[in-house]
C-alpha cells in the first residue's frame, strides 16, 4: 500500500474479523498492485479466499493475468467500472456477471475521480469494510468530482457514506464499516467514530511528519 492502508487493515481486521480465517476483497483503481494495492499483502499471506482487480489498463491488466499464475486466489477483470444506471459496466453488474459471491469483505475504491458516483450506483454489493479515498479539501467544505471535478472531499464522502456505514480510521482514506454487518456497540467500543476527530488527528501527524528531528521530540516531551 501507499500510506501504511495495510497496516490499518491488519489491525482492523483483528478486531473485528477475528472469527474469519479468509475473507474476500474486492479493488479497482489500485493500479499496479504490487506497488498501490491495500490488499495485496492479504493475499501474500494466504488470508484470502478470493481478491477482486478491476483494471481498465490494459498493460495493468497482462499484469495481474501473470500474478494470477503465482496467487490463484486473484480474479482478474479488466473493465472501466461506470456509474450512470443504463451502463453495463456498473460495479454491481460486472460482479454479478463474473460470478462473484455476494460476500465481499473488504472494497476499495480509488479511482482518483467519480469514487462517490460509483459508490451511490451499488445496490447489491455492499462490503462489510469499505475504503475510498478522498481530497485533500479542509474538513467541513462540500466538494464532488462530477460537480467540480476534483477528488471528492472528506466531509462529501462522510456526509453520503456514514447514512450506512461508520466511519473508523482516515489517513487520507476513509475506512468505514458496514451498519448492517456491525454494531454500534462494537464499534464505538473499539474505533473513535467521530469525523473532525478523525480528520484533525491526520492532520497531527501529517504536520508531526512534516517537523524536523528536534521539533519531533520536544512535541513527544510535550505530549507527555
């Protein structure tokens, strides 16, 4: 991954997996994956069941074809996923028209554009944790790529999103889990929940990270 998403995985998936021995993902947008992907660590590991690329490049796509000889778990599918419902190119059609079971545990969504649209077109497969990135906007300000095409705000994403999921974690993406596969119980005893929180606290350590070594251990002294 990127920015540490498998890590955040991991521990999530340690608190509130724990009884999963192999759970199912799904991604589109990771580009190369060896590199991008928040799942492909999972499948290095042998924890997974199956792990969904949807991949429009087409070089990107051979890619995958050739990792799927050494991880048969991979499932390859190499369309451009749209959002608008007359398209056959819907996630929930793509899905269904691979046989994919409707059982997936992990989704994430970056695909650095109409992440929200293709988010609203889902009605059928809806993962338990659900992850998808977001701008770089200030918390609280309202902004959609198919308006103002940049990257969907923070709060655009929360606002649409947290109707049926928590929010848990954000680290520049926003890691949220499914209302009907957890409890509220479960997660407000585990996660902090609240969404300036979790966005001040990137912030913090976006700015620790940004700090020379001597700054970076008073703040620790401070923080003390």
């Amino acid at each position: 991954s990127e920015n540490g998403e498998d890590g955040i995985i991991e521990k999530i998936l340690e608190i509130s997996f724990k009884n999963k021995e192999k759970i199912n993902t799904c991604e589109f947008g990771a580009g190369d994956i060896l590199k991008n992907s928040n799942t492909f660590k999972l499948i290095k590991e042998d924890r997974v069941n199956f792990s969904i690329f949807i991949e429009k490049d087409l070089n990107l796509y051979n890619k995958l074809l050739n990792l799927k000889s050494k991880f048969p778990q991979i499932i390859s599918i190499n369309k451009l996923v749209e959002f608008k419902k007359d398209s056959e190119n819907t996630l929930d059609k793509i899905l269904s028209k691979n046989n994919i079971s409707n059982d997936i545990d992990i989704m994430s969504i970056d695909i650095d554009s109409y992440d929200l649209d293709v988010y609203r077109s889902i009605e059928n497969f809806h993962p338990k944790l659900l992850i998808i990135e977001g701008g770089r906007q200030k918390y609280g300000i309202f902004s959609e790529h198919s308006i103002e095409n940049k990257m969907n705000s923070f709060s655009s994403i929360y606002d649409e999103i947290s109707k049926k999921y928590f929010l848990i974690c954000y680290n520049g993406n926003l890691f949220f889990l499914n209302k009907n596969s957890f409890s509220k119980e479960h997660v407000e005893k585990n996660y902090y929940t609240d969404d300036e929180y979790n966005y001040l606290l990137h912030c913090i350590y976006l700015n620790y990270l940004k700090r020379g070594f001597i700054k970076m251990i008073l703040m620790n002294l401070i923080s003390k």
